[in-house]
C-alpha cells in the first residue's frame, strides 16, 4: 500500500480520501475520524483519540509520586540543555 498521499482542499475545506483507502478501512459516508495537528503535521485516524485519556493516565500516576507539571517541564528543559551541549 501507498504511504502517503496528495489531496488537494476543495470548497468549503472538504477532503477526498482515495476510494481505495475508503474501501481498505471500510469508511463510508458519515464515518467520523479523528485529525490530530502535531505541529502542522495532520493525523487523520479512522479511530477515535485515546490522547486525553492517556494524559490523564499518565498524570494520575505523576501526580501520585509527588511530579507536577513544573517540576515535569524543568526536567524536560534541563534534559534538551544537555542534549544541546552534547550535539
């Protein structure tokens, strides 16, 4: 199968999903998909988003060893400081 694809935005910001990718999934009209923006990078999933759930998974159990989100984000920025003297 095709990794990827060009679509190209008609009116009114519709997509058309290639008929063969439609068929492979088994998507049909009124399905509903997920589109995930990383960054200007677009996930489109036939699958519903399991993000918010795993965010709050994984701050549950942070939050239940004492980690908050600042002490979460100082290590992350501490840690991009030694990968960038490293480089």
């Amino acid at each position: 199968m095709q990794t990827s694809t060009t679509l190209q935005l008609a009116q009114r910001g519709l997509i058309t999903l290639p008929k063969p990718l439609r068929d492979e999934y088994g998507l049909n009209p009124g399905d509903t998909l997920t589109l995930i923006d990383l960054g200007g990078v677009f996930v489109l999933s036939p699958y519903p988003s399991q993000i918010d759930q795993i965010t709050a998974r994984i701050s549950e159990r942070l939050s239940e060893r004492g980690e908050t989100l600042e002490s979460m984000l100082a290590a992350l920025r501490e840690v991009r400081e030694e990968y960038g003297r490293e480089g």
